[in-house]
C-alpha cells in the first residue's frame, strides 16, 4: 500500500484554520448579549493534557515495532512536561476570560468555597489541575483536592459499573449490538487503517513477529461487563488501540507528524485517532451504560450548577468521564476542527457556563481545547489567540435565540439520568463475557459455563475462544 505524502508545511497549512465565530462564541459574546445576561459561574469538566502512553517496559505497543519509541518525559501513564505547559497556558487563558467577564477580580485570592478543584487522585489528573491552577490563579497557592493516594482511582472519576444484573446487561450489550452496525463492522470499517498502522510501525519485522503476530486483529473481541469495574474489551482490537494511542501522542509530544519516518496527512492521523474512538465509543457511550458509569460526576456537576456560593469549579478526570456524561446526557459533541482526535481531544473541557437574566439562569455549554497547532507548538493563548471553542448541543433541548438552555431544563435531563441509574436493580452476578458475534445471544461467564436461557455459541475454556 502507498503511503499518502504531504510535506509538514501542507499538514500544518490543513489545520491551522482558527477562524469563525462558531469556534470563538465564549470569547466572542456581543455587547447586546452582555447587557441581558451576567455570568454566575463556571463549571469545568476536563480530560488531563499530554502524557506518556500507559505501559511502559515490555509494554505491548513496544514489542510490535522495531522502532524506538519517543523517550518521554514522565514515567508511564504521568503527564509530560509538554503537558504541563500546555494546561498552564490554558489556565491562563480561563482566567483572562473570567476575569474579562467580571466573574473574579485579577490576581484573586479565593475566600469560602468560592472557588473549587477536584481531581482524580492519578497523577497525571493531579497535575493538570495543579498546573491549570498556577495558570488561572498564580497568586494564590490553590490546594487541588484529591482522596486517595497517588495514582489510586477515585470512585468518583472511575467510571466503573455500580449496579449490575442481568437484565441490565443484555440491555447494555444490546445497544452495543447496534452502535454504528455493531462492533464486528465498525472493526471492519477500520481496516484499511489498520494495515496502514502495520506498514507505519513496520509491525513485520518487529519483535512479536517471531510469534507470528504481524497484523492486527479483532475477531476474538470480547466485552466484559462486572460490578466494580470499568467495562472491559479483550482481544486483539486491544493491542490497535493501544498502538494508535502512542501513535498521537508521540506526534504530539515530538512536534513531528510524520511516524517513524512516515509522513501522514491531518486525514490519516484522524483515521489513526479513530481506532481509538470505536474502542472508546463501545466501551462507555451506550446510554444504558452510560448512566451507570457517569452517574457521580452527573451528580457532583448538578450539585455545582445549582451551589449558590460557588463561582468556579475545576473537576479533572478523563476522555471516558467527558464521553460517559455526554452519552448519559444526550449531549452531542461536535465534530472537532483544528484535531486530530474526532470528538474530546486530549487536555478538552466540557464547559457549562452559568448565565443569568436577572430572572432566570441558564446555560451554555462548549467544547473548549486546544488545536495540534496550538499543542504542538506550545502556543501562548490569549482572547485575541484562544483556544478551539465549540458548542455543545442537547438533543431534546431547545437552545434560546442566544444559543442558552435554560438551567432547569438542562437539571431536569440531569435528574433523568439519575433516575435511570437509582432505578437499575442491583444483584450479585458472576463476571460474563460475550463476543461481537454472539452478544445479542450468548453470554458465558469465565469457567465456560452458559446461562440459563442463552443459546450455545461461544464457549470461553482457558482463556480461548472455541466456537461450537
């Protein structure tokens, strides 16, 4: 297969194009709207910046390319020093733009609670809201809350299944059953990137090519659905996913959008992006799911926008916490511009801006992050230089002429998907597993035994697949 050349200068050229007043609507707020509406406060909902890749070592994604991977800057999982710059600039982007509107005086000091940062306890969420923190406030020492111990997962980031049984989970399989024509055809329809994967890594001359592994693979992918934990994919669609994810992050981190020598094009690094997306999409954005998995944040987020005191609150987590509460919410996140990943780039904010009429609040909720340029670069940003914003659309709910939804609404679609969560029965089941091909039908636990009612299909006997 011929690689599809473009110099750099052509790729930047591609992505550079910030302009247009539907990717500026924060910084861009007319003086009609400024004299009906005053800003209350600010909810931030934000996925960490740059980091190293998760593994490190004799990490999978290691082993399928004679390449040397980029020498980071944090041990595995943390974030970079690359994202450290970037989440201080973005910091300080939020405050010359909350400080323009008003809502907190220049070189504040926050008093009470009116001011709040909450992160998970890993590192990499920690940092970023530390170095956000020194962006947005460099005169006040802001102390980021956090419960557990380094790197530990809070419960209320972890998007993890609270409520379990088995009707729930067919009811969970089912929609992934149908999600883009179900998993076996949204693998299919990435092949062709796949195979371009392969040749960028040189994937046949690897080390794992001595254990015939020289292709990716997915027709033994499995789901894992247990209380207690985060829903789970196993098999071979596991190792791309993995693969693509240090893929983007190399070529953000090394300023360089060729891979190894390999120059791709903004479309081909969407494409690599997009093996990502279905692993994400599958595992945490069936509303069924959904509701479960987000079901903390969607409270601690209704909490913030209806807490009186508070004027700004910085919560740091995830991409599967930011694409959990949009699925749970019926959110549509827009197509991204100015990325290469499609719809919560790397360092993005969920954005809910608190507006009042003087009678009635609303809100307007964005999209806000940084373009590759932007990430690349280290540019310093600015209201005159911000960063991508674009808004969020509520399916169901009708935006005023101003592009506002009303408070109450958008609490009412919130108080929805608690409901749904509080009416899912909870019952002790045993782990199961079902592949793309059989879910609809089939479901086994570990030991290979079926359920009750289930048609025979796949059987699980050592951790090996056996049709029957």
């Amino acid at each position: 297969m011929r690689f599809m050349k473009s110099t750099l200068t052509m790729s930047l050229s591609a992505i550079l194009v910030i302009c247009g007043t539907s990717v500026q609507a924060q910084t861009k707020r007319s003086e009609a709207f400024h004299a009906k509406y005053k800003l209350k406060e600010v909810v931030v909902m934000s996925r960490h910046n740059i980091r190293s890749p998760l593994s490190s070592g004799g990490a999978d994604y290691k082993r399928v390319t004679p390449n040397a991977w980029f020498e980071w800057t944090s041990e595995s999982s943390q974030l970079s020093l690359r994202g450290g710059v970037l989440e201080t600039e973005m910091g300080q982007f939020f405050r010359k733009w909350i400080v323009s509107e008003g809502l907190l005086p220049e070189n504040y000091r926050p008093t009470g609670d009116e001011v709040l940062f909450y992160a998970n306890s890993r590192q990499r969420t920690f940092a970023t809201a530390k170095y956000f923190s020194a962006g947005f406030l460099p005169f006040a020492n802001v102390e980021i809350t956090h419960k557990l111990q380094e790197d530990k997962m809070d419960p209320v980031f972890t998007p993890q299944f609270t409520k379990m049984n088995d009707t729930y989970r067919q009811q969970v399989l089912s929609e992934i059953n149908v999600m883009n024509g179900g998993p076996k055809a949204w693998m299919d329809a990435q092949q062709a990137t796949l195979t371009l994967m392969e040749q960028v890594i040189d994937m046949e001359h690897s080390p794992a090519a001595k254990n015939d592994t020289t292709h990716f693979w997915y027709n033994d992918t499995q789901f894992v659905l247990e209380k207690g934990n985060e829903p789970k994919m196993t098999g071979g669609y596991t190792l791309a996913n993995s693969v693509a994810d240090a893929l983007v992050l190399q070529c953000y981190e090394t300023e360089n959008f060729a891979a190894f020598g390999h120059e791709l094009t903004t479309e081909q690094w969407r494409a690599i992006c997009a093996v990502k997306e279905v692993y994400d999409a599958l595992l945490f954005t069936t509303h069924a799911a959904a509701v479960n998995l987000s079901y903390p944040l969607v409270s601690r987020i209704r909490e913030e926008l209806n807490h009186s005191g508070r004027k700004f609150m910085f919560l740091c987590g995830h991409d599967s916490n930011l694409a959990s509460i949009g699925a749970a919410l019926g959110f549509k996140f827009p197509e991204t511009q100015n990325a290469l990943e499609l719809h919560t780039p790397i360092g993005s904010k969920l954005v809910f801006e608190k507006w009042s009429d003087g009678q009635d609040d609303y809100v307007a909720i964005n999209l806000v992050y940084q373009a590759v340029t932007q990430l690349q670069g280290r540019s310093l940003l600015s209201l005159d230089v911000p960063p991508m914003v674009m808004p969020v659309t509520v399916e169901g709910l009708t935006a005023n002429s101003d592009g506002l939804y009303r408070l109450a609404d958008l609490d009412g679609r919130m108080a929805t998907a608690m409901a749904e969560y509080e009416a899912i029965e909870d019952a002790p089941t045993s782990v199961r597993t079902v592949t793309e091909e059989q879910q609809s039908d089939a479901v086994y636990n570990l030991q290979g035994q079926r359920l009750e009612g289930m048609q025979r299909g796949i059987n699980i006997v050592g951790g090996k697949k056996i049709m029957q």
